[in-house]
C-alpha cells in the first residue's frame, strides 16, 4: 500500500476518456465564472495531520463585500454551513465561502473575521456572518487536533485565483474519502446559451460521501464490479472502537456559481439540482452525510447592496434583471452535469493516502474504471 503524494498519473476524467455530456468552459471549473477565484491551503504533517481549508471568493479579493444574489439546501442536514440565516432572509452572498474539516469550523470563521477586518475596512465593521462549511475526515487526519490555525483562512483567502483548479487531495479536501476511495476537492462548469448570450455555470465540490458499492461512473456501476472489499467500517476516534462509522457517512460541499442574471430564489434552485447531479454518481444520501450546496449569481452587483437608512426623507428603489423561470430549465441542466463531472474529477485527481493510525485510501483505479466503462458504453 504505497502512499502517493503526487497527482503523477492522475487525470481530469474527460481525459480518462470518461463520457460525459455537455459543453465545458475554457478551465472546466468553477473559475471560468468569471470573478470567482479559489483558493487553497493543504496541511499535510507526520502521520495524522491530512487536512486544509478552501477558500472560494464570489468576486475576487476586491470583490468582497459586493452581495451576490444566493440561495443554499440541505439534502441532509448531517454538517454545518455557517451564515446560512442570513443568506435565507436576505437572499445574498457579500462574503468569501470557506470549506474545511467538521472541528476546524470555529478557527476558520474567527479566521475569516480578522482577514475581513485587515483587509476590507468599510465592511460591516461592527459585525460580520461568515460562511464556513466542512466535512468529517477523521479517518485520516487527527479532527480533535488543532492543525487548523484562524491565519490559515486567511491564507486560503490570499491564495485564491482564477485559472485552473487544483483537484484531488488538496485543501479542504485533503483527507477526505469519497465511495470509499481517496476523494477531496472537484470542480466543472458547463457553457448555457441564453439567446444571444453566453453564460457559465460552474460547480465546485468537497466530497467525501458515498458507499463503494453505490458508486456509478457514466451511468455504469463500477463500484460494484471494481475488485476489493466493498465497504469499509472502521471506529469513530475517542469512542473506544464500539462505534464504526456507517458506509456512506462523512458529507459533500457543493458550491454553484454562475454569471448568468438571477433572482435570490432561482439561486435556491440551482443548489437544489446539485443533488441530481450527486445522484448520477450512485448515491443515495447518507443519513450520516451533511449534504449541504450553495449557489451565486455574480450579474446585478449593485442591486442587492445594504445601505442603513438615512434620515433624509429619500426612498430609494432597485431592480434586477432576471432570466425568467419558465426558461431555467437550461440553467438546471448545466448544474446536473457540473456536479456529476465535478465528484469525478475529485475521485480521478486524487492520490493514494496513509494517515492517522496507519489508515490507508486507496486512490480510484483509473485503468479498471476507464475499462469497464468503455465495455458497457463502447
């Protein structure tokens, strides 16, 4: 059981020769939206630190503090995404959205705090709700350690560009499994035409959830063909080994961006269609799994901005231009496909992994795959 910490060999699963639909933009990621940028800090540190953070910001570093319409769900409700009151009741997004481990979540909200204060002054300077997110990777980082520092948000946060998007075991993805393979951080977008127009929509994933044996690739359930043992139960940290963790626990971050001009509720949605594309990959939604999506939408970036009101007898009033719902469905479509691609592309670009008390996952065999694949659809 060797442990690879390089994505030597690794390939994007359309270069695997994995079939999928739909027309991908430029990066194939959620950064060919335009403005929106990701960011990464990997923590990789003698046998039982396998961890990160992630950072996606809506509008760039500059654009922090310029709302987004935005919308989330809960498939299962199993995690914690933070902010997501403020997001309900508003329907906006002003904030960078960070992803990390389920005990990590405390520093890196008090993380993105202090970057905001440091860095974007006229913002909300008396009060801030950040959204962090996370799933469990205690199988092979130490969770109860403290490898997470608050400095590393807002080094995620800095790292953060447009262009090509690291995948596999990097970030917030680092320790994470996903239909018992090594899993981690994904990404894919997809090109919708509106008319005249061109827009993206593009779908950014943390996934560590599944069974093996749900695992389906290009419609063919490998997962129950692939050689090996199906499941894989091992005891909860701290629980004196009485208390294995079911098949299929552990939860999947989707984040969904667009450039495409929506309202707050067709943003809601959007995040709701992720969990189709979730599904095309074989799951069947874990109880044990927090399966938690969000989505944005970067067009009107004046429209939802908060102004405290003045006492000079003005009322002022905004607009928005909106795709129109009986026109969606196109919209709809791309977040299926994104999602779909993007948990492949998390399973094709990760490596093999040893971590905490000797745990090791195995990278997604790409041969056996692409194999079985092109015998049911060749």
């Amino acid at each position: 059981m060797s442990d690879d910490h390089t994505n030597e060999g690794r390939k994007r699963a359309r270069e695997a020769g994995i079939p999928l639909t739909g027309e991908p933009g430029g990066w194939n990621a959620i950064t060919d939206v335009p403005g929106v940028e990701v960011g990464y800090v990997t923590l990789v540190e003698g046998d039982d630190v396998r961890t990160g953070v992630t950072a996606l910001l809506p509008r760039g570093r500059d654009g922090v503090g310029t709302p987004c319409a935005a919308g989330w769900h809960s498939f299962n409700g199993n995690g914690e995404m933070t902010g997501t009151a403020w997001i309900e009741e508003s329907g906006s997004l002003a904030v960078p959205v960070l992803i990390t481990n389920t005990y990590a979540v405390g520093p890196v909200h008090r993380g993105v705090v202090e970057w905001v204060r440091a860095n974007c002054r006229g913002m909300a300077p008396e009060w801030l709700l950040p959204v962090v997110t996370e799933t469990w990777d205690g199988h092979l980082n130490d969770i109860h350690g403290t490898a997470v520092r608050e400095h590393h948000a807002g080094a995620a946060i800095e790292a953060a560009a447009s262009g090509p998007v690291e995948e596999g075991c990097v970030g917030g993805g680092t320790g994470m499994r996903c239909y018992g393979f090594k899993g981690g951080s994904g990404t894919a977008s997809r090109v919708v035409r509106y008319g005249a127009d061109r827009y993206t929509v593009g779908a950014f994933v943390q996934a560590n959830f599944g069974a093996r044996r749900e695992l389906v690739v290009a419609g063919v359930p490998v997962g129950r063909e692939l050689p090996g043992p199906v499941t894989v139960s091992e005891p909860v940290p701290g629980t004196g080994g009485g208390r294995p963790v079911p098949p299929g626990a552990g939860s999947v971050i989707v984040v969904v961006a667009t450039d495409a001009p929506l309202l707050p509720g067709q943003c809601k949605a959007l995040a709701r269609r992720a969990t189709l594309g979730l599904g095309r990959t074989g799951t069947t939604g874990s109880h044990f799994s927090g399966d938690l999506f969000l989505a944005f939408s970067t067009a009107n970036p004046t429209a939802l901005t908060s102004t405290f009101p003045e006492d000079d007898g003005s009322a002022p009033y905004e607009s928005m231009r909106f795709v129109p719902w009986g026109r969606m469905d196109p919209f709809y479509g791309a977040v299926v496909e994104s999602v779909e691609e993007a948990v492949l592309n998390a399973l094709t670009g990760a490596h093999s992994m040893t971590g905490r008390a000797g745990h090791h996952v195995p990278a997604l065999p790409l041969d056996e795959v692409t194999g079985l694949v092109a015998d049911r659809t060749g």
